[in-house]
C-alpha cells in the first residue's frame, strides 16, 4: 500500500513538474518558434509555386507582357489605358489619382500578360486623359512588331515633350 502511496505521490510530483507555467512556457515559446518556421516555408513555397505556374502559363517562347509608364508629365492626367492586339481587345484598366501619381513617380504596370505565337502582330493602344485646362484627350498608339520564339515586352510610354505642350504617347519594344 505504501508503494502505491509513493508511486502515486511520484506521478502527482511528476505531473505538477510537467505542467507548471516554466513548462507551458517553454513549450509555448517552442511552439511560437515552430509556427513562425513554418509559416516562413509556406511564404517561401508559394512564391515557387507562383514561378512555376507563371512558367507553365506562358512559356518563354510564347510569352507576351505589355506595359504602361508615364514620365513626371505635367499636362496630362492619365484616366485609363485599352489595348487592342490584332484586331482584339485584349483588356484595359481605368487609373486612380494614387496609381497615376505612382507612375509619374517611376512606377510601370503590367496591363497585360498573355501568349502569343511567333509571327507579325499588331498593337493599338487608346489612351484617355485630361490636358491642363481639364479637356478631354484620346490618343491612339499603333505598332506593328514581330514576336519571335522567345519572350516579348513592350511598352504604352507617355512622356513629357519639352517642345510642346502636350506629351508624347509611343509603343516601344523592350531589348
């Protein structure tokens, strides 16, 4: 009886040290370490599992991204962008007063990412704006390229004509 006594006393003994608060605390700092740990490799293989799709949806020999910048252009206020590819509309995108402010900081967008075959293409892009005096401007862009068996980008840029003023618009083909 007094065995048991003392077995039982051993095992109350060992259950308070088990479970007092230096313990759970231990334990719980481990588990917050663990937790971050993870929470880190899951980041780490969601932007892998991001590259390999991006790879998979367009490969290199047929990927096509067009982008849009725009130089510190006092005279204009971008309103939105439409872009047309081989008589097609591809997509379009209405700006805010923030995103064009982050343009006219150096920021570019990506307005489109797609495939596209290798061969001649065609690339229209209508831009809808204000001037300084709050009249309205449309300009339309137009360019013809070739598209290759390898990655192609271009680039809707709007930029300050020091001669003029009204901006420039232009479609040109990143090297």
């Amino acid at each position: 009886m007094k065995a048991i006594q003392s077995v039982a006393q051993l095992v109350l003994l060992s259950c308070a040290v088990l479970f007092s608060p230096w313990t759970l605390a231990a334990d719980q700092a481990g588990l917050d370490a663990e937790i971050e740990e993870l929470k880190t490799e899951v980041v780490e293989l969601n932007r892998e599992l991001f590259d390999l799709e991006e790879q998979l949806l367009y490969p290199a020999t047929t990927s096509f991204a067009v982008f849009v910048s725009m130089d510190d252009v006092d005279d204009f206020d971008l309103n939105s962008v439409k872009l047309n590819l081989d008589q097609q509309d591809v997509t379009s995108h209405l700006y805010s007063k923030e995103q064009v402010a982050a343009l006219k900081r150096g920021g570019i967008q990506k307005i489109y990412m797609g495939n596209l075959k290798p061969g001649v293409h065609k690339l229209t892009a209508e831009i809808l704006g204000k001037d300084r005096d709050g009249r309205g401007v449309k300009k339309i862009v137009v360019a013809d390229f070739g598209k290759a068996r390898s990655s192609k980008y271009l680039e809707v840029k709007i930029s300050h004509n020091p001669k003029q003023s009204k901006p420039d618009f232009a479609i040109v083909e990143w090297k």
